[in-house]
C-alpha cells in the first residue's frame, strides 16, 4: 500500500508539473521552442501510471484508464508533431483542454 501511495504522489506531481510548464507557456506559447522537461515528465507519467496499474491489477477501473490512455496519445502526437516548433494556438489550447480533462477524469469517482 505505501508503494501505491508513493506512486500516486509522484504521478501527481510529475502531472502537476507538465500542467505548470503548459501554462507557464500562456502568454507566449506560439513564439517559444520548447525544451525536453515535459518529454522527461510524459514518461515519468507513463510509469507510474503503468505502476499504478500493475498494483492495483484485478480491480483497475477501466472506464478511467482507457480515456486516459487515449488522452495520453493525443498528447504524445501532438507534442511529437510540434517538436521543434512553437505550438499554434489550436494545438497549446488542445494540449492544455486534454491536460485538464484528464485531470478531471482522475478525480471523478465512478
């Protein structure tokens, strides 16, 4: 149980930390590259949200890990799309949108 708790604390703050770098980009999102923080903190949530799952195997709550997954992807493709260019509008509002839709399906008890 003490594992679980400390992967949840760090998949929250690892989340915590890409949503801050999303808007620490508010004002200038279409003029600045980007460096490999939030690359380093995808992965980072991935792993833990795979560790989250492994320990909690038989009763994992599918109807809040697969969007998630989903969500996940989009964020990963659109990020790799703009790799090496500054967001356009559209993107950093999509990527901001899916960041806290994701946030919200986390919170919701089903």
């Amino acid at each position: 149980m003490i594992l679980f708790n400390i992967l949840l604390l760090i998949h929250f703050i690892t989340f915590i930390g890409y949503l801050a770098i999303l808007f620490l980009l508010w004002p200038k999102h279409t003029e600045v590259l980007r460096d490999k923080k939030g690359m380093i903190l995808g992965i980072i949530i991935l792993l833990t949200g795979i560790g989250l799952a492994i320990l909690k195997y038989p009763h994992i709550n599918y109807f809040k890990v697969v969007p998630k997954i989903t969500i996940f992807v989009a964020i990963a493709i659109i990020n790799g799309i703009y790799d090496n260019k500054p967001f356009t509008k559209t993107a950093y509002y999509t990527l901001l949108g899916l960041t806290l839709l994701a946030a919200c399906i986390a919170v919701v008890k089903v």
